[in-house]
C-alpha cells in the first residue's frame, strides 16, 4: 500500500485594505512593469475595436481596453504619492524612541 502525502493547503492573506503609504524601489518597477502592461493592452483592445466589423465584438473589445485603462489610471494613483514625507513619517517613531532617556 503506498501512502500519499498530500502537500499543505496554501494559506491564504486577507488582502491589504489600503496600498502602504511608502513605495519601495522594487514596488516602483514593479508598478512601472503594471503600467506597462495596461497601458499595451488598453491600446490593443482599442485597435482592434476600431478594426472590427461587428458590433458587439467592438463592444466587447471596446469593455476591455476600457478595463484596462481603469486599471492603469487606479495603478497611477498608486504612484501619487510623497514618498519623501511618507518615509519621514515612518521612521519619526523609531528615532524618537532612541532619544528617550532610559530611566
């Protein structure tokens, strides 16, 4: 009899309510990467809209490059941000703490 082992069940996160309030250096390529890639298929599925014959394939095609210039306008939101008064934000705390006097 050959026993089989199952792997675990991957756990999943609950998804972040808010985006982090500082961009990392990998967060902003990856967000260029994003931006990339949404603004290439927005003109794609623009194209190819305004290339098809039939209507509700344009409509179809016309809905997603309509999805994907939503999504590349929320990443842009993303990207609005200052970083520089974020991270002063962040590290305030832990420099105050180490001013403290210990007692």
């Amino acid at each position: 009899m050959q026993a089989t082992m199952n792997p675990p069940a991957p756990q999943e996160q609950p998804p972040i309510p808010a985006p982090p309030r500082v961009i990392t250096t990998k967060d902003l390529l990856y967000l260029k990467d994003a931006l990339s890639w949404e603004l290439l298929a927005f003109k794609k599925f623009h194209f190819l809209a305004q290339q098809a014959s039939n209507p509700q394939i344009k409509q179809a095609l016309g809905k997603a490059g309509q999805m994907h210039q939503r999504h590349y306008e929320k990443l842009l939101t993303h990207l609005q941000v200052d970083n520089n008064a974020a991270m002063a934000s962040v590290t305030q705390p832990q420099q105050q703490q180490s001013q403290q006097p210990i007692q």
